[in-house]
C-alpha cells in the first residue's frame, strides 16, 4: 500500500511540474498574395523604363518572410490583362513541380502552402517557359525563412538589406539574345548602379548604418546567368552562410562566389565612418551596374534596414 501511495504521489508530482513548463510555441502561418504584372518598370536613375513582367508590379518582388517551421499560405493571381502565363517557383518550399509550381493563364488564381522547414534567404521567380526569359524581364524576389532562435554565430542584426542581383537584356523580347546571354548591365534591385552615387551622380540612393553596427545582407543571385563574386570593397564579410542557413557559416570571408539561383546571407561591420561598396567583383558586371554603397554615418536614418526598409526601391 505505500509503495502505491508513493508512487501516486510521485505521478502527481511530476505531472504538476510538467504543468508549469510552457507549451512550445508553433511557428506562426503567412498570407503571401503576389499579383503577376506585366507593367513598364525604371531600370536606372535616370528613369528609363523598360516592360517588365513582374510580381506585384516591382522588380524585384515582394520580400517574403517566414518563421522556421511556419506555414506560408499562397496565392497567385495571373493578372487578367496580362498577355502570358505565370507561376511561381519557391526555392524554400517542398512540394510537387507538376502541381504548385505548374503555370497559369491570365485571369486565373492558383492557391497552395507549404512549410517552410530549413531557414535561410531563398529564392522565389516565375517558372513558367521560357523560365530565363521570365527571369530576365523581372519576375523574381526573395524569402528569408527566420531561424527558430539566434545563437553566438548567428547573432541578432541591427540592420539588414535585401539585394538581389540579375542581369539586363536590351530586347526583353529576344529570347535567342537572352539565351544566349547576350546582357547590357548586370545590377542590384532592377535598377543600373541604384545606390552608387559615386559612379552615377543621378543616383539618389544609398545604403546606411552606423559605425560599429551589424548589418546582414540577404542576397539573391537571379541570373539568369551569371555568378557573383559578391565582395564589400573596404570591408571584409565578419559572417558568410551559404543559403542564409546558420549552419553554414564561414568566417572573414573577402569573397564569395554566389552562383544562379542561389542565396547567401552576409554580416559586415565597418568599425570607421565612412563608406563601403558592395558589389560582384566580376568588373565587367560590376562596372556595368552592379555596385551598392553602404554609407556609415553616426546620423544613419534609424529607420533604414529596419522593417519595411530592407529592401530600398
């Protein structure tokens, strides 16, 4: 009898302290809608437009983002004025080619979800045929997936930007060209040097932080060809993770090649005033566009690279 009274009470104990430990907490679910537009977009400072096929009538599109183990609720929208198919192909997303990823025609809508199960900066981008041509005139952005906690080699950014890199054809129309890879420009965000007024004085943007600061950068490269070299001239990468995962991590990194279709996310910290140029240093691409300056100011807007500001149109 006291056995059982002893274990009665050890089973009562142990389950009121499993009481008080919190229940885990799911990773939240997302409503992402994007809208296929084919719409006149600026592709440099001095506003020359070009038409584009987009997500939501900007290249890139959307940023789109996720906790680790969430749940992204998807809605597509082929706009009806639009001429061409559209579709859309989430590299963090496991699912079937056939199915979610299949094109569809204006007027329609196609819904799916999926898990987001591996953390890290993705790549999202029409896939309907020809996939480099819909690439080429603008369909593309990024999903950063959050990691389910931070940790030491992965620590808490106080600022972070999106740049997304991919190349400029003079006739969007000529698929034979863009095949062939036969590009004008390589660039950051759709936009011919966007934030270096040091090579294009037209250009009225840049990006900030201050002294000391973390910054990440989450980057694409959307091709639809060619590699980065992705390199912060004055600076060096503190952190590199290949895919964004932060299982992937690489110290004082110079350079880091960044092929089509994939992502990696960087962490720099530059301990003086002053600026530094983030750019591919393939310099046939980077002369030709690709180039991003970081300014580091004591006065840096406190608001950029925060929230909505992470990625600068």
């Amino acid at each position: 009898m006291k056995r059982n009274v002893f274990t009665g009470a050890l089973a009562m104990g142990m389950f009121a302290a499993l009481a008080l430990v919190p229940a885990a907490q799911a990773a939240k679910s997302v409503d992402v809608t994007l809208t296929a537009k084919e719409t006149p977009t600026v592709i440099d400072n001095k506003g020359t437009t070009q038409l584009s096929w987009t997500f939501d009538g900007d290249v890139p599109g959307p940023v789109v983002r996720v906790d680790e183990g969430g749940t992204v609720n998807f809605t597509l929208i082929n706009d009806a004025k639009n001429k061409n198919s559209h579709s859309i192909d989430f590299h963090a997303a496991r699912v079937n080619v056939l199915n979610e990823f299949a094109p569809i025609k204006p007027g329609e809508t196609k819904k799916f979800t999926f898990v987001a199960t591996k953390p890290g900066v993705f790549f999202y981008h029409c896939g309907a045929p020809n996939m480099a041509q819909h690439i080429a005139r603008g369909m593309f952005g990024v999903i950063i997936v959050d990691p389910k906690k931070n940790n030491k080699d992965y620590p808490k950014a106080d600022r972070e930007y999106v740049l997304i890199q991919s190349e400029l054809y003079p006739n969007v129309d000529d698929v034979d060209a863009i095949m062939a890879g036969k590009w004008s420009n390589v660039v950051f965000n759709g936009g011919v040097l966007k934030y270096d007024p040091v090579h294009d004085p037209a250009a009225t943007k840049t990006l900030v932080a201050k002294p000391g600061e973390l910054v990440r950068v989450f980057f694409v490269n959307a091709g639809p060809h060619e590699f980065s070299a992705f390199h912060p001239i004055a600076g060096i990468w503190e952190r590199a993770y290949p895919s964004g995962n932060p299982a992937n991590i690489m110290y004082g990194m110079q350079t880091m090649v960044v092929g089509p279709g994939d992502a990696a996310t960087f962490d720099l910290i530059s301990p003086v005033p002053g600026g530094n140029a983030i750019v591919t240093h393939s310099l046939k691409q980077a002369l030709t566009g690709a180039i991003a300056v970081i300014v580091f100011s004591d006065d840096a807007d406190p608001a950029m690279g925060r929230g909505d500001n992470i990625l600068v149109r």
